[in-house]
C-alpha cells in the first residue's frame, strides 16, 4: 500500500515540535556553557545529552522526510 504524503496539519504539526526541541536545546546548550563556566563538569554531560537528542530528533524527521513522496 503506497503512502501518500504528509498532510498540511501534520507538517505543521512537525514543525510546531521542531521549534519546541529547538527552544530546548538552545536553552540545554546555554545551561551547559553557563554550568562550563562555572567550573562544572556535568555541564559537558549535559552539553553532549542534549546535542545528541537534538541531532537524533533531526536526523529521524530527516529520514521520515524523505521517505515521504512528493
């Protein structure tokens, strides 16, 4: 059975979450150089946690993007 293709709520809907884990992970990486700065050594934890889960959400829309047609 072929698929067809995301529908315009669902992009919008990938988006809206792309935005959300974004607002997150930009407030991961401040919190991880501030926790850096200050001498912290769970800052490069959490530093390298959230490139990780970003990159991995990234990488799986990617990959269910292009599975996608059209």
């Amino acid at each position: 059975m072929p698929t067809v293709g995301w529908s315009l709520g669902q992009r919008a809907a990938v988006q809206r979450w792309m935005l959300f884990t974004s607002l997150f992970a930009v407030a991961g990486v401040i919190l991880s150089v501030a926790l850096i700065a200050a001498g912290n050594s769970g800052g490069w934890v959490l530093l390298i946690l959230t490139v990780c889960i970003y990159g991995a959400c990234y990488l799986y829309i990617g990959v269910i993007k292009k599975r996608q047609p059209g």
